[in-house]
C-alpha cells in the first residue's frame, strides 16, 4: 500500500467514525450535494474528488485540525528557495 492510499483509507475512516455518530450515508450525501456511492467510496478509501472530501470533513466539523497542520507545513518551507521557472517560449510568426 503507498502513502497515498494509506492516507485515503485514513481519512475514510476519519469520516465514517464522525459521521456514524449522527447521520446515515444518504443524509451527509445530500448535506454536502453528491450521491451516497461517493460517501461510500470516500469511507471505503478510493479516489473521490478533493472537493468531497473536505466538504465532508468541513460538515463534520473535523477539518480544521487538518487545515492546521497543512498551514504548520506550508510555513515551514515558506522561506525554501523557488525553483526558477520556465522560460516562456518564443512566439513564432505564421508566415511560412
């Protein structure tokens, strides 16, 4: 199993066990506008899309903990430096 996936069974089960203590699949499904099929996906560990994940989380109110430590992480490469970007190409006429 990749880190991915571990992290996405993680977050599954982060949702199932918040969720189970107030509400059915169907009910979070409608409160946050998708089918229940990605509820399940989301809690049996399989892609979902992002924005599922943290409406999930933001309804359940277990997502700022979350957004906490991602900012801890941002900040602490804030300062790392950038990679030097891309030289844009040059634009060439039609005229052949």
């Amino acid at each position: 199993m990749t880190k991915s996936q571990e992290l996405a069974q993680l977050m599954g089960m982060l949702v199932q066990k918040h969720r189970t203590d107030d509400m059915a699949q169907a009910e979070l499904a409608v409160r946050i506008g998708v089918g229940r099929g990605s509820i399940s996906k989301l809690e049996g560990g399989q892609a979902v899309v992002s924005a599922t994940l943290f409406e999930a989380l933001e309804t359940l109110d277990c997502i700022d903990p979350i957004i906490e430590v991602v900012s801890d992480m941002l900040e602490a490469v804030q300062d790392n430096p950038q990679r030097k970007r891309r030289i844009a190409p040059k634009e060439m006429s039609n005229d052949f």
